[in-house]
C-alpha cells in the first residue's frame, strides 16, 4: 500500500469507529430520530471517502501492474473494477 494512502486510510478509519461509537450512543439514549439519521449519513459518506482512498491505492499499485502484464491480469483488473463499483453484468 502507497504509505500516504495508508495513513490517511487508517486515520479515516479511526474517525469512523468514533462516529459509530456515538451513532450507538445515539440510538440508546433515544436521540431525535433526525440526529440519529444525519450521523448516519455523515457516516455513510465517510465510509464513501474512504472507499475513494482504497480505490486509488488499488489503481496506482496492483491495477498499474496488471495491465502492464496485459492478457489475463489486465482482464482481471476490469473485473475487479467493475465489482468495486458494482458494475458486474455477470
């Protein structure tokens, strides 16, 4: 993994584990149910950010890679891409 990317990752990631903590917070102590939702959707969109990291790293390292070997792994590298994105029309 692109060290950069790896630490902005795992940064993200302990964002998150803190706003899931006080989503749960949020569900138990009864908050408004408007709250509970837009820190569920602030959550949602950090997750889509992160996502955004992980998808860089995957296409400036292993798909690089794959289609400079063309053939197989190049085809595999679509493949990939086209399940991060739900794309699959298998």
């Amino acid at each position: 993994m692109i060290e950069d990317i790896r630490k902005r990752a795992l940064h993200r990631t302990s964002i998150l584990e803190g706003q899931v903590r006080g989503l749960a917070r949020m569900i138990e102590n009864e908050d408004y149910c408007m709250d509970i939702i837009a820190q569920s959707r602030a959550i949602q969109k950090a997750l889509a950010s992160l996502d955004k990291l992980l998808i860089e790293n995957h296409l400036r390292t292993h798909v690089a890679h794959m289609f400079a070997e063309g053939g197989e792994h190049r085809e595999q590298a679509v493949a990939e891409l086209l399940k991060a994105y739900d794309l699959e029309t298998r």
